[in-house]
C-alpha cells in the first residue's frame, strides 16, 4: 500500500511509519518545511494548503497531527491553537483527498477520548455522544471536519485514542518523579485513565488500514481501564519505588488550569468496543503488561520476541 502520513515525527507516527515500512508498505510523510527525501511531501495546513496530487493514487491517509493538549497552560492563546492544529490540518487533508483524481480509499484521522468528557465510573463505548467541556468541543470540530472525504466516499475512521504508554509522552513526566520517589495518585485517585500501549495503537491503526467494514469512531485504549490510583500504584512497583505523595486536586488545578480539569481529574472509564468486537488482538491487554513494555522489562521484551 502506497500510505500518506501526517504527524510522522510524533510519538505515534515515527513507530507507525517504522512499522508500515517494515511490512513493506510505501510511506509518505507530510512536513512542513522544504522535503529533504523523495518520500516527503510539503504542506501548510494554516493556509490550507496541500496539493491534490500528493494524496492522488494512494491508497490510505493516516492523519496524526496536533498540538500537544498537555504540553502549555491553557491560555486563550494556546487553546486556539490546540482547535486550529486540529481542524486545519484535517481540513485541508479531506479537502485535498476529495479533489484528489484517484482519492484514496480510506482516511484514518486521530481524534480522542476527550470527546466523552467525564463519564465517572460508567463503561463507555463507541455509540455515547459528546460530553461538554473544552476538549469534547474540540472533538466534535476535529472530526466534523474529516467531511469532505467522507462526502467523496472515503472511508473514515476516528481514532479517538486514550493515554498512549510509550517512551516520551505521559510517562515521560511522571517516571522521572516515580524513581524520584515522588509519585503518587492524582487528586482522589478514582477517576479511570483509559490507557493503550504505543506497540498497541500502532497495531490498531495497521489493523484498521485493512478493516473494511470499519468506519465511524473507534476508541484506542487498552480493554482494561483501570483507576489513576492503580495505574499510580502500578507504575511505583515496576519502577520499584513508593507512590506516597499523593497530589491534591487544587494543587493540579493551581498549576495545569483547565487541563487539570479536563485532563488529569476527569474519569473516562473508556473500552475498545469496536476493536474487540472486529477481532483486534491486544500484545498488552493489561496495564502491568504495557507499563512493562514502555519502560524496557526483559519480560515484556521476551513477550514481544515471541
């Protein structure tokens, strides 16, 4: 398969392009700079600009990119900026496959769990709608504006994607404090992190890529969620350290803003229905398991050589 990638310098996107390429599939990436190789392509999302004929004749788009939602304090600015990377960058990427000569077959777009909003203990699947707050309004317009490819027959996926356990990312914060024995639940610990291990998101996306019959939003997240206060403990014994210091909910909101809210104390008890129910097969169907892999365990490396 012939597959355009944007995001691919991204957490996600450098191990899915490393992953296609290895199953000999042919890669292009989107950048935004001037392209240093025959396999990248120039665009410009804020001007909505990308050529028709970089996407015509391939067979999917993969669409990553988007401003880190927990990377800056959420000013009116950076706000902004978080629903802008979103819906330019989709938008200019369904229109271009829309007027593409021979569009591709399939647009898989990221999205995110954020779309549910706080859905406190209740098991969530695919069908619930959109939550209120910041982040679910930010992805109703990141997925509306897939539309165009839609409208030209493209099949679209939403890849409404949880905490992805990878080097970097979340645990590239909190393992620092973890071995520094400063780690502990956040706010009352009972609110659910729906997690995924990057090995496992990466493998969702290819097994999407040839899933046929699969369109609409499907959640990316491991298919046992489990509670900050496990997902805490859990990450202080594989790091070998107490979770003592728990940080209280107004500490969070004094120094995150409306990010703590939203991000860190909300609860999304969210399960991977669609995947479960098309077949898709998790390397790390527990916490224990893909903690173990993010942080370089010889039993999670043996269960991969396997």
């Amino acid at each position: 398969m012939r597959i355009v990638v944007s995001g691919a310098s991204g957490l996600i996107g450098t191990s899915l392009v490393e992953a296609l390429r290895l199953d000999g599939h042919e890669v292009v990436r989107l950048v935004r700079r001037p392209p240093s190789g025959p396999d990248q392509v120039q665009w410009d999302p804020s001007a909505g600009r990308l050529d028709p004929a970089a996407v015509s004749g391939a067979d999917a788009i993969v669409h990553l990119s988007g401003a880190g939602v927990g990377d800056r304090p959420w000013t009116s600015r950076y706000k902004a900026t978080i629903i802008d990377s979103r819906v330019d960058t989709t938008t200019t990427i369904a229109t271009a496959a829309a007027r593409a000569e021979t569009p591709p077959r399939i647009l898989i777009s990221a999205s995110a769990v954020g779309w549910y909003g706080d859905t406190g203990d209740r098991v969530v699947r695919e069908g619930e709608p959109a939550g209120r707050g910041f982040l679910p309004d930010v992805c109703r317009a990141w997925e509306a504006s897939t539309t165009p490819a839609a409208d030209a027959g493209l099949r679209v996926v939403h890849l409404r994607t949880g905490l992805v356990l990878g080097p970097g990312g979340l645990l590239g914060r909190l393992v620092p404090l973890f071995k520094a024995g400063l780690g502990g639940r956040l706010g009352s610990g009972r609110q659910y992190w729906p997690w995924i291990s990057l090995r496992d998101e990466v493998a969702a996306i290819q097994f999407l890529l040839t899933a046929d019959d699969v369109c609409g939003p499907v959640n990316l997240t491991g298919p046992e969620p489990v509670t900050n206060a496990e997902f805490t403990a859990e990450l202080a014994r594989q790091v070998h350290r107490p979770a003592l210091v728990a940080v209280p909910g107004f500490a969070l909101r004094l120094a995150l803003g409306g990010f703590a809210n939203e991000g860190v104390l909300v609860s999304q008890r969210v399960v991977p229905g669609v995947l479960l129910d098309h077949g898709f097969t998790f390397t790390d169907a527990t916490l224990s398991s893909a903690l173990g892999y993010a942080l370089g365990s010889p039993s999670a490396a043996a269960t991969d050589a396997a």
